[in-house]
C-alpha cells in the first residue's frame, strides 16, 4: 500500500466498493446476497435494518474480519481480501471503528486506551502526549483522562471508543450500532460528535436501529433486508 | 523506533501484569506449586543418587594376591588395572596393611588374635581393592583378570583370587536394582516436566482468554502480531519468574525442617545442605524453566487469537 492513494482527499472514485458481494455460513444461510455499495469520500452513509438484515456483516466485510464468498470489496482500488498482513493492519489503521459494546481495553485508562491506537499506528511519544489529551477534550471527556472503563458510564465509555477511533485521523469512521445501549441524551450527543467527525472531512458509515436518529440526519439511508440492499436514498427516512 | 516498541512492549507487559489482579494472582499460585513439585523431584533424584552413589561406592572387587608375588608383578597388575576405562580407583593394600587391618577389625576377638600370635609368618596375601565407575561394569574388569588369555600371561600368575565370582550374584542384582530406580526417576521426572508444562500452559492460556476481546480490538486497530504479542509474552516471563522465587523461597523452610528425616533416610544427605549448597543451581532450574515456560505459553496461547 503506497502513500500516493493513502488519503481520501484525492480520492476521486468511491473511497469504498463493495461489489456484488455474496456472504453464505455453513453452505445454507446467506448472510449477504449480491450487495453492491460505493461509499464517496465525506459521504455520511447510515445503513438501517432488522436485526439479521446483513448490516453488521457488510461492516465485517469492510474491516476485513470476514471473508466474502463471492464478490470483491474495494477500498480507495485495493482489493481488501487480497492484502497481506502488514497491508492489512495499515489498511485498519485507514479505519477507525465504534462497537456497540463499546470494545475498549478493560485494564488501560482513557488515556492509555487512545495512546494504544497511535502507538498501533507507530506514532511517537511526543505526538501521543500531545494528542491524546485534545482528543479526549473534543469527546468532552478531558476530566477523564486517568479513569478506567469501569469508572465511566455508557456515554462516556461511547465517547471514549469514539476517541479512539478518529484518533489517527482515519478515512472512515464505521460505527456499528454506536447508540443501542445509550440513552437518549447520550445517543444524541454520540450522533452530534459523529455529525462533526463528518463536518471535518472524515467519512462516516452508521448502522442503527434507532429511528430518530435517522431522521434528524438527513443523509443518505441505505435500507437492508435479508441480506441484500431494498433502498438506498440521498436524504432517506427510517422507512422498514 | 525499535527501542521506542521494545519500551512500550515492556511496559505494557510489566503493566498488565500488576493490573490483572486477580488472573495474575491466579495464575501465579498455580505456576508456584507446579514449580515446586518440579523442583521437589530435582531434590529427590539428588536424594536418590546421592544414596544410589553411597550404596555403590561401598562395593568393590578384591584381587588377592599370592604370598610369595613380587611387589613389582603386584604394581604391574594394579597398574594394568587402573589403565581400563571403567575403573574409577585401585587401591594397593600390602601384607602388612592387610594384617593391621585385619588385626583392627578383631581386635575384640581375643581367639583370633591369639591364633595369629601362633603363627610366625603373616598369614596374609596383599590384595587390591576395585572401585568401577559403574556396578554393572565390575563383570568386565572381573574378565579382564579371570579370562583365560589374561591367566596365560606372566603378570597375571602371581593373583591368586578375584572375589567378583563369589558376589556376582548380589553385584548383578544391586547393579539392577540401581539401574532401575535410576530409569524409574527418571521416568516419573519426565512424566511430571510434561505435566508441569500442560498445566502451566493450561494456566496462561486460561488468563490469555480473558483478554481475547482485548486482543480482537488490538487487531481491528491496527496493532500488528508483534505488538500485541510480546506484551503477553513478557506478562507470562513475569508469571513465571515471580513463581520461580516464591517456590525457591518456600523451599527454605520446607528443608529445614525436611532436613533431619532425609539425612535418616537417605543416609548422610540433608536435603536443607543440598539446598544451600546447590542454590544457584536450583534457582536457575526454577527461575529459568518458570520464565521459558511461561514466555512459550503466552506465545503459543496469543497466537490463536491472532487469527482474525
């Protein structure tokens, strides 16, 4: 992977192209059936479904944590699946993902749990301490900095994962169900930094359930159903 | 770079270490009475040869020789003796000696020493006594002397007497027995490494899962293997160290008070003495196999999580 295509900025095509995708466990059950999907650079893209519907599979595929059975998944030309090892970890480090559970080191402090991505990401001990303390004051947790998960809340321990991920300045922001445990004042102040994340360049793909959020976006909604896409509308509605 | 990585790998290693807590204790307890079981078999087989050795250091083969053999034929025999390779010590005990030793070992039996005041000459032949390295190789050095080509040459006519053939039969089953326990020990000491390892293995991998949610975000950030491997390593180096020291330093009081009873049993050897004595030996056998063990179940524990 070459520096020259590293940035979306001067990505001119689709930044992500899943193509005719095709996901089947167990020699039956179909998890993905032919999904196509370009996602631009800067694009806010929400997918919504039932649960079951394929959304967080077509996010695996993305991140590479599953193999498709048929079909290709781009991303910036590179043809994800066919990366070797080091490809792949500079390719996730591209990436920066927000789980539903949160999915933070149990046993590192905030600080240490954003000072992991960069350090990941071969960044130096200067850029660490500097960074980290100004990412976690722009997730509103700059209080927090020496707090374990254990001792946020669920907000909070969101904010943090969320931290983390734009923590490299990634191309891609993919948060996976960000909202499903929060309540509502939290899952409004999450949708509002991932708002901003997307204000400042980055490219944002959400999936959810939660149909206020969807609405109060008004981006592009991409609608799943038993593993293949039924709609996909530049200012969609949660319409299932 | 590579010593800014080696930094942070240490540090996370020495890290998570102190923060798990309870899976560090866990497993440290468990690594401890595995290293000391292991280390108890090293102070028993040392037991067991020390007595083995004592056992056989107090048997030998006498060559006795005839009374009107020349000193010279006597130090050629010996010397001949001495030269084969299975022979550990040859001691010349002359007329004279043989009659004082004799003389001090009856020295209650009046009888005895009467008959011998009776007798105008020594009685007595000189002989050697043969030590072999092994008891099983006393049968060679018996042949060497018996057989009949060595009877036909000159330096072999003044011996008038190798006992080998009257004690070969308590020679042949003390060289068994001994041969036995040793394949025995050795055996059970085998047995014992595997189990050590696959609980002490069992033990990392147990504290390994814990973290393996841990080790999934670490790939899906971009963490490549290495990095998240060697602070395991390293965490599981430190679980087997702190082991290693906690078992050599309950091996303190244990032998002392195991002291008095080995040196009954085993026959002059306390095992408290053997600790002292061979202390940087045990602390390399316990610290080291503790450190290595622990560094390769962390390794072969991470990598099935890697896998994604």
């Amino acid at each position: 992977m070459s520096d020259d295509n590293k940035g979306s900025s001067h990505q001119t095509g689709p930044l992500i192209n899943v193509n005719n995708v095709k996901k089947i466990y167990l020699d039956e059950l179909s998890a993905l059936d032919g999904v196509s999907l370009k996602v631009h650079p800067k694009e806010f893209v929400s997918i919504v479904g039932h649960s079951g519907a394929g959304k967080t599979t077509l996010l695996k595929m993305i991140l590479a944590e599953e193999f498709p059975t048929e079909g290709d998944v781009f991303f910036a030309d590179m043809k994800i699946h066919d990366l070797n090892k080091k490809e792949m970890n500079l390719y996730r480090r591209r990436i920066g993902m927000v789980f539903q559970d949160f999915r933070l080191l149990p046993n590192k402090t905030a600080f240490e749990n954003i000072a992991f991505a960069m350090e990941a990401a071969g960044r130096g001990d200067e850029d660490i301490a500097s960074d980290v303390p100004h990412v976690l004051d722009l997730v509103d947790l700059g209080d927090k900095i020496w707090n374990f998960p254990n001792e946020l809340s669920g907000g909070e321990k969101q904010r943090l994962a969320i931290a983390r991920a734009i923590v490299n300045q990634p191309d891609v922001v993919i948060a996976d169900e960000p909202t499903g445990n929060l309540d509502p004042i939290n899952t409004h102040d999450i949708v509002q930094i991932l708002k901003k994340i997307n204000d400042l360049g980055t490219t944002v793909i959400l999936t959810t359930h939660n149909k206020g959020v969807i609405d109060s976006l008004d981006h592009r909604v991409v609608t799943m159903e038993n593993g293949k896409i039924v709609r996909d509308d530049s200012h969609g509605k949660y319409i299932i | 770079m590579i010593w800014t990585s080696i930094k942070r790998v240490l540090r996370t290693g020495f890290v998570s270490f102190w923060r798990n807590g309870f899976v560090t204790a866990a497993s440290i307890l468990v690594m401890t009475v595995t290293l000391f079981v292991l280390g108890s078999l090293v102070f028993l087989d040392a037991m067991l040869d020390a007595s083995l050795g004592q056992i056989q250091s107090k048997v030998d083969v006498n060559v006795y020789f005839t009374l009107d053999a020349e000193e010279a034929e006597m130090f050629e025999v010996r010397d001949s003796i001495a030269a084969l390779p299975e022979v550990a010590e040859v001691e010349y005990v002359s007329k004279e000696e043989a009659l004082e030793e004799f003389t001090r070992r009856h020295e209650d039996d009046q009888l005895i020493l009467q008959a011998l005041d009776e007798l105008d000459d020594n009685p007595l032949g000189a002989h050697l006594n043969i030590r072999a390295k092994e008891t099983s190789q006393y049968e060679s050095i018996a042949n060497f002397l018996g057989g009949d080509d060595a009877l036909a040459q000159s330096k072999f006519k003044s011996i008038d007497k190798v006992n080998y053939f009257q004690n070969k039969d308590a020679i042949d089953k003390l060289s068994k027995l001994i041969s036995s326990v040793d394949t025995l020990s050795f055996a059970i000491l085998i047995i014992f490494i595997i189990i050590s390892i696959l609980i002490v293995f069992n033990t990392i991998r147990l504290a390994i899962y814990t973290a393996k949610e841990e080790i999934s975000v670490m790939k899906l950030v971009g963490a490549s293997n290495a990095y998240i491997r060697w602070p395991f390593v390293i965490e599981g180096i430190m679980y087997g160290v702190v082991s290693g020291i906690f078992a050599l330093v309950l091996f303190y009081p244990v032998t002392i008070w195991l002291g008095p009873f080995t040196e009954n049993f085993f026959g002059a050897t306390n095992v408290f003495d053997y600790y002292v004595n061979n202390f940087s030996q045990m602390f390399l056998i316990l610290i080291v196999s503790g450190a290595v063990l622990g560094a390769l179940s962390s390794y072969l524990a991470v990598k099935k999580y890697l896998r994604i």
